[in-house]
C-alpha cells in the first residue's frame, strides 16, 4: 500500500463494522454512540491501525505463498521419472 492510499470499504462493510463500533461501546462502556460518532470512529482505526493491519496480511499471504511453492517444488521432485 503506497502512502496517500485510503483503504476503502464496501458500503455493506462499513455498515456491519459501524453497528459492532456501536455496540462495543454500549457492551462495554454502556454509551450510546450515534452513526456519526461510530463512522468517525471507524475511519480513525481504519486510517491509523489500517495500514499495519493490510501490511501483516501481505506478509502473512506472502509467507503462506512462499511455503506453498517449496511444497509444490518438492512435489514436482517426486513425480520425476529416472532416466
């Protein structure tokens, strides 16, 4: 993700991510928190917490990639026939 790069969300995502913003806070803090104030909220965690969080699944998929074709690369050893 390149600086300046805004993750976005779908209009249903955000939607579900503001109702658990909303009712973490009256679970937890007992507050009734208006959309405005969850959305606010949201783009916060989303513009500061957001890029570390997209960073760490890149390196996590990258890892995951990279074992996965030193698995198929031994596979392909296997199948090979002597000559």
């Amino acid at each position: 993700m390149k600086e300046g790069d805004k993750i976005k969300l779908s209009d249903e995502t955000r939607e579900k991510l503001r109702g658990e913003v909303k009712s973490f806070f009256l679970e937890n803090r007992g507050e009734e928190i208006g959309d405005l104030q969850a959305d606010l909220l949201l783009d916060f965690l989303i513009d500061s917490a957001g890029p570390a969080i997209y960073n760490q699944a890149l390196e996590d998929a990258s890892f995951w990639f990279k074992h996965r074709m030193e698995d198929m690369e031994s596979d392909f050893f296997t199948l090979r026939k002597e000559d």
